[in-house]
C-alpha cells in the first residue's frame, strides 16, 4: 500500500430535498449544474482527475439515478471503477461499506470519501490536505501491519 493510488469512493444517493424547487427527486442537486456549466457531481469527479494520486472512482447511488451517473460522468469523460446501487436508502454507513469492500477485493486499499453535492476549489491547500491524509493513513495501516 506503499504509494498506491487512492481510490475515490463518491456518493451520489441524495434526493436534494433541501434545494427544492430547483432540485427535485427525478434531479437532485448533485446532478444539476448550480455554479457553472457542470453539475456539481461532474465537479466532484474532476476532483479526482489527477491519475498519480486518484484510482476510478466508485459511486454509490440508487437504481433511479444509475442513467445520469453514467451520463454525466461520460460528459465529465471520466471513466468508473463501478457504479454500486444502493436498494434503499440507509445513510451513508452502509454505502461506504459496500464501496470499500469493492476497493479492497484485491487486498487493503485506502479510499476517499466524498459527498457528491460539495463545491469544492482544488488549490494547493486541498491537494495538501489529501497528500497529508493518505501518508498518515499509510502509516496507520503500515504500524498496524507490524
């Protein structure tokens, strides 16, 4: 797990119902583009385009939303590790948990979570902040090993 690449691990479930009228059940906000010309979901995937830090990304959501987490992330022109569909809505517990048994089905991997709603600048400051993150996670991993 030395230097290996960080699998991202998206969720896209939300129904939005904080933003309505804008965002609806049929297009919650993550899917609508509210601060540019991408939805914010395109934005969280662009994030996660740096291919020396960033494995595919897995996305959790829901049957209802499957078709515009595959098109938006083909207009993103990202390509995903899996598209995991939650059969009910339960939070966001079993969703990682399901993701990361995904990720690490090929032996231990670490995973960054990540709501798909947030609008997020990419700065030296966030890019720090992640780099810190997965060396103390390695290092955890690697003294738990011992």
């Amino acid at each position: 797990m030395a230097n290996e690449l960080i699998v991202p691990v998206i969720l896209a479930g939300g129904k939005g119902t904080r933003l309505w009228p804008m965002s609806r059940s049929q297009r919650p906000k993550q899917f609508l583009a509210l601060t540019g010309d991408l939805s914010l979901f395109q934005l969280t995937l662009k994030r996660l385009a740096d291919p020396d830090r960033y494995d595919k990304p897995i996305v959790v959501t829901n049957s209802e939303y499957r078709f515009l987490v595959a098109e938006q992330a083909q207009e993103a022109g990202v390509e995903l590790e899996a598209v995991l569909l939650e059969p009910a809505a339960r939070n966001t517990t079993p969703a990682i948990a399901a993701a990361t048994l995904i990720a690490s089905r090929n032996g231990p991997r670490l995973v960054h979570v990540l709501a798909s709603d947030h609008n997020i600048a990419v700065d030296d400051a966030y890019l720090a902040a992640i780099d810190t993150a997965a060396r103390a996670a390695r290092a955890a991993v690697s003294m738990a090993a011992r």
